[in-house]
C-alpha cells in the first residue's frame, strides 16, 4: 500500500507497546503501517490488567497523547479495576464512553480512512461503526478471541447472563455491519457466518513476530540463569525448554508429570517465567524429587531469545478444550519457531503450525505418556535431523509470519 496516505483509527483497550508491555499486536502493525507512509491513531485505556507499565494521567484531565515509534497513542483515562467482576464492567464502559464523547478532538485534525474495533470484547464495535459512517471510513472488526463463546464455553457463564447476552448482541452487530471481519483464528468464519457475517468479509489475519527486531536485539541473560544452564549442559543432559505464562491455559501440570516419568532419563526441563501456579508447580516438582526441572523466574522480553538458543528442544502445549476448534494462534510458537529449535506441541486444535511447518512434533493435548514419549523421541533424534526441523519452522515463521507481510496483506485486505 506504498505511495496512498491512509489515516487509519485502531481501538484496542488494551493496546500496548514494546516499552509498555502486552498487547503487542496492535504496536507492531501500527508501525509497519507507519513505515509504509501512513498515519495511525490508537485509542487506548490508560490501565489494563496484562500491561506492565500502565499511564498515570492527572485528575482533571481525560486523556493524554504519546507519539511512540510514530504512532500516536491516545490513553483515555478510565476507572481502576484488579480482575473479572463488576470493577471490569465499569472499566470497560468508560473506556467505550470517552471515545465516544472525545474521539471528534483527534478525528476532526485526521479524518480516518479505516476504523479498526479490535478490543478484546465486541462493545467498541458500536463506537467504531459510528465514527466510520460519519467520516465514510471503512470499519474493520477484528476479532481477537470469540466473546462471548470464551467466557461460556471455557468461564462456565450462562448465554443468558445480561453481560453475555450484551456481548452476544455487539459481536453480532459488528459481524453484520464491518466492511470486513479480520480473524487471528483460522477456523472461526463458520461461526462468525452464523452470527450475521457474510462469508466475503471474513480476513484471516495470524499473530505474528516482528523478525528484524527479534534476531537483532537480543539481550543476555542474567548470569545466574546462564551458568546455570550451562551446568546443566555440560552435564551431558538434553535441554528442554519453556518460555512463558504459567496460568490453567499452559497445561503445564502435564509436562511436570511428564518429566516424573523420565526422571532417571539423561534430560532436564528448564521453565522460565511466572504466573498463578508457579508456586505450585514448583511444590509439586519438590514433593516429588524431581532433580530434572528447573524453574529459573521470569526473564526481560529480548532476553527471550538467549534463553531458547540455550535449549536443544521446546515444549508448547495446551488444555483440550472445545473452544481451540476455531483454531490457536499463539505469539511463543513464533518465538521458538525463530530460535532454531524443534518444537513438541502437546494440542489439539483446529489448526497445528508445527505439523503445517514440520518443525518438531505434533502430540494429543493432556496427554502425559505422549508427551513422555516425545521428549525422550526429541532427546535421542539425531542433530542433523533436530537442525532439519529447526530450520523448517526458521523459515515457515519468516515466510508467513512477519509483521511486515501481516501489516501489507491487512491493508491490502482491507481498504
């Protein structure tokens, strides 16, 4: 789309930044878009619950403006909150009404061409259609999770909970009425169909990884943790790696018990990060003497790359549940796939980049003997063929998954 000046609007509650923390998405192709000559706003909450680094804003002000990486962020000052609950429910309607209320005092000065609703529930598809239509924009939804079907099939929520059936209603408003539906899940048009959305409209768009800086900025790893595997390796033992979140979702409780199996097998697992049941799984490896895993704490976001180089072989996997038929689009399969390494992918899902890719292997989720039997499968692979796979996934992640080709094909989808 080089060489026609687009003003595109994103809304994303949630929207952060290398320099803020989660969620990435929405910096990465803002700044390609940037890169490629056009202009973009963000309209943001000053405060989300999977940001590192929230903005304060003074009392008697609204909002305040940053130009990050020339992308201009609008953080809308919104109610405080800690969790799911009624604090959430107010957040969420205050963010939707000082963009409602305030969004002329930025759109006036740069009148958008696409208007992007891209929060993670379906409100902000009302405001986005609205400030489209007075400006004649195109309005994209793009669709992160399917809400309300997430907190119904996987939260236990009833469809006929008022907040469900609110959400149920916007998610059906913004199916019907985008000029286009941009999914990050693959399998999701059927059900998007379902729900008012003609089958033309609907865009697959993946998550991605933005390349150039993950192979170029790098950072060390702490020397605590970088002797420490070093011990390990030099122990004669194949290296198994984790990198990320330690919450329900990461079916880490298999892997440890897993590993139980292989306790008297030359391999250790190596876990870096934190989250709700770290503590636990760290009792469990305890109570259960296994001198195999090692669990080393979080570690910075470009110290990534040093920690999964150090590995021979990393470990993805996730709960079996119903929702993953639409299809999974995970941001550490794209990390992992860029540090060379194969990959075991405990899933099942309605798609499997590992198996498309062939870049490691392709097991059941929840399966504690498969995912044993893979390890030690992975442990005894020749190197040629562990480099083989590596290299498969290396290139399929470039190939397909780089900011820059996601950001081009949006636009080009879109406008």
């Amino acid at each position: 789309m080089r060489g026609i000046e687009i003003n595109i609007l994103y809304i994303n509650h949630y929207a952060g930044s290398i320099y803020h923390g989660m969620e990435y998405r929405p910096y990465y192709l803002s700044r390609e878009w940037v890169k490629s000559g056009h202009n973009v706003t963000i309209f943001a909450s000053n405060l989300s619950h999977i940001r590192q680094k929230n903005i304060d804003i003074p009392r008697n002000k609204n909002y305040t403006q940053e130009n990050i990486d020339g992308i201009e962020y609008v953080w809308f000052k919104t109610s405080n909150y800690q969790e799911n609950g009624i604090k959430r429910v107010i957040n969420i309607a205050s963010f939707i009404n000082k963009v409602w209320n305030l969004h002329e005092e930025f759109t006036l000065k740069s009148k958008p061409d696409i208007v992007i609703a891209s929060s993670t529930y379906p409100f902000d598809t009302l405001v986005a259609k609205e400030i489209a239509r007075k400006y004649n924009a195109k309005f994209v939804y793009e669709v992160h999770d399917l809400w309300p079907l997430t907190p119904i099939e996987v939260g236990g929520m009833s469809k006929w909970h008022p907040f469900i059936m609110a959400m149920q209603w916007a998610e059906n408003y913004g199916y019907r009425n985008a000029d286009k539906v941009v999914s990050l899940l693959p399998k999701a048009d059927q059900y998007m169909r379902e729900h008012g959305m003609s089958a033309d409209k609907f865009v697959y768009i993946s998550n991605g990884v933005a390349v150039d800086d993950w192979l170029n900025n790098s950072q060390s790893l702490d020397a605590s943790i970088y002797n420490k595997i070093t011990q390990i390796k030099n122990g004669g033992k194949f290296i198994l790696g984790y990198a990320g979140g330690m919450g329900e979702s990461n079916a880490l409780t298999c892997l440890l018990q897993a590993m139980k199996q292989l306790s008297d097998k030359p391999i250790a697992l190596v876990l870096a990060g934190d989250g709700a049941l770290r503590n636990e799984l760290e009792q469990y490896a305890k109570s259960n003497n296994l001198n195999n895993i090692y669990f080393v704490g979080s570690i910075l976001k470009l110290q990534i790359p040093s920690f999964l180089k150090m590995c021979d072989g990393l470990y993805i996997g996730w709960n079996k549940l119903p929702i993953y038929r639409f299809g999974i689009c995970p941001n550490k399969l794209f990390d992992y796939m860029l540090s060379c390494k194969p990959i075991i992918h405990s899933v099942n899902a309605g798609n499997d980049l590992v198996k498309e890719s062939n870049c490691g292997l392709s097991i059941d989720a929840e399966n504690v003997n498969q995912i044993a039997d893979a390890i030690t499968k992975l442990s005894q692979t020749p190197q040629n063929e562990l480099d083989n796979l590596a290299k498969n996934g290396f290139e399929f992640v470039q190939k397909h998954h780089d900011y820059k080709h996601l950001a081009s094909r949006f636009l080009t989808e879109c406008i």
